[in-house]
C-alpha cells in the first residue's frame, strides 16, 4: 500500500476541560465516541451526530475499557482492577482486583484486541519506579502478566494483521514493540521502536489502515505518525500541551478524536491554553481501524 500524504484540519473542540481525559474509543455502532477524566472520575459519551453530550460518575478511578459484545457493559481498568460496568444502571461486577494489594499503583492505559482480549497496564503513582505491569484479561477471564518493570504503561495498540503489538512505558521515552501470536496472545522479541526527544513523553496510541502508529506526547503539545519502521512520517500540532490518548472514528473512521489533560495547571497556565482539557477533533485523509470488543467465552 502507498503511503499517504497527511492532512488534518481541526473541526471540533468538545468543552469537557477534564482533569486527566484519556481511554478515547469509538462505537460504530451507535456513531459515538466514549473516553474517561481518569481524576475526575467520569466517563463520558458524545453521540456525533445529534452532538448530545453525556457522563457518568464511576466506582472507582477509570484508566481505560472496551466495549463488550452483546452488551451494554464495558470492561474497564479501574484502578484497584478489572470489572464490568454498567453506566445506564450503575451496575458494578468486580472480576479480578489485581492491583489492590500493590500500593502507589493502578490500572492505566487499556484496549481490546482484535481476538476479544482486553488488556491494561498500570502505574506507579508513588513509590518504587517500576512496579507496574501489562496484563492481558482474557475470554475466558483469566488475568495474566505480559510485561513487568513498568512505571506508566500507556500507548497499546496493534498492527492491522495483528503481528505486531505497540506498547510505551511513558517516562522511559520509548514505544516497544513486540511480536504477537493473535491465536494466544503470547509476546516476545522486544525492540525500541521509537526514542523520543527529552521533555516529550509518548501517550496514547491508536494504528491507522495503513498500518502506522499515532502517538499523543504529552509535554510536546503534539501527535505524531510513525511508521512501522519508527520513522517520523507526519507531526500533528496542538493548542494544549499535555495531550493523552487518539482515537478513530466517524462514519468512515477519518476524524482523530484526542483527549487530554490540565494536570497541574494553575489560572495562568488554564488561561494561556484554553483548549486544554477538551476533546479535539480533527479531519483527517486517513482511515483508522474501528476498536475493537471484549468477547467473553
């Protein structure tokens, strides 16, 4: 496939002014986009094309989810551990509290693969650097460690055939990536795909249809498109400094949805950024890849 030369014009902002906005995903089948204010503890849900705008508080903190075929429940990554939840009803049902005996850490940044899996990192809020981890939550509800020595786990996602899975650990400045057996969801044969530059710190990540990796760097006030090879093919820039996490969608999954954050922000620093915090959408000329389901056996 030829690579694309990229544009993308900014079209929307959603005036949310969240805390930590992360886990952005996208529904087609209801043509709306859901993410979490980790801090605020809300997650939210914007119908794109009646523009209707609604949240909901959370149990507990929300570092990332998917949504679950045939249901109206998400999985989440809260941050004592894996659940089902149920915004309409506000039901709660606790699957694995993985992180609850691990002090000064929680889940993080988490999606679904394309097999049903749903996978989810933690981080190190206090304590020893390197105490998080990668899990993988799998059909049949079976939790296990993938990577470990992990302060902030963040930027998963996978290559279009599933070969390939991207991973960052935010403070090391670098996205891995790793072979992957889409049948088991066994890693190996971790390599540094990309080494960023001080004070720029990869985030979220979501793969485009052709096949290259879209970063958010929080500090860098940008997104930038990598190639499967790590090179810089575009760099996306951003009216807010700390952005979190992108995602695709739309009806022909072109506009960039990126969230992001006012963490530590003072008056002067919320005035000089007043886009910080929001949802900004961008319409680009490439097609991403719908996000996919947790798929219970």
């Amino acid at each position: 496939m030829a690579k694309s030369v990229v544009s993308a014009a900014l079209i929307e902002s959603l005036k949310v002014k969240n805390t930590l906005g992360e886990g952005i995903i996208w529904d087609a089948a209801s043509a709306c986009v859901w993410w979490t204010d980790i801090d605020g503890s809300k997650l939210y849900r914007y119908q794109s094309e009646d523009k209707q705008l609604d949240h909901w508080t959370t149990p507990e903190r929300l570092g990332s989810f998917a949504l679950v075929s045939d249901s109206e429940f998400l999985i989440c990554g809260f941050a004592s551990g894996f659940a089902y939840f149920n915004p309409h009803s506000g039901e709660l049902q606790w699957l694995e509290k993985i992180e609850q005996n691990n002090p000064g850490t929680r889940l993080n940044d988490g999606r679904a693969d394309r097999q049903g899996r749903f996978w989810a990192g933690s981080m190190v809020e206090s304590g020893d650097r390197g105490a998080g981890a990668l899990y993988c939550f799998d059909q049949q509800l079976q939790v296990a460690s993938k990577v470990s020595g992990l302060t902030i786990s963040n930027g998963l996602c996978w290559s279009p055939d599933s070969t390939v899975m991207y991973h960052a650990d935010t403070p090391s400045r670098r996205i891995n990536a790793y072979d992957f057996d889409a049948a088991t969801g066994a890693i190996a044969n971790q390599r540094c795909l990309v080494r960023t530059e001080k004070g720029c710190f990869p985030d979220g990540s979501s793969v485009d249809a052709e096949g290259y990796i879209w970063n958010a760097q929080w500090g860098a006030s940008q997104v930038v498109r990598y190639s499967p090879e790590g090179e810089v093919d575009f760099v996306l820039p951003l009216p807010v400094s700390q952005p979190t996490c992108v995602a695709f969608g739309g009806p022909r999954l072109d506009r960039l949805f990126v969230t992001s954050a006012t963490q530590g922000f003072d008056e002067q620093t919320l005035s000089a950024e007043p886009e910080a915090g929001n949802v900004l959408v961008f319409q680009t000329n490439i097609s991403g890849i719908a996000d996919a389901r947790f798929t219970a056996s």
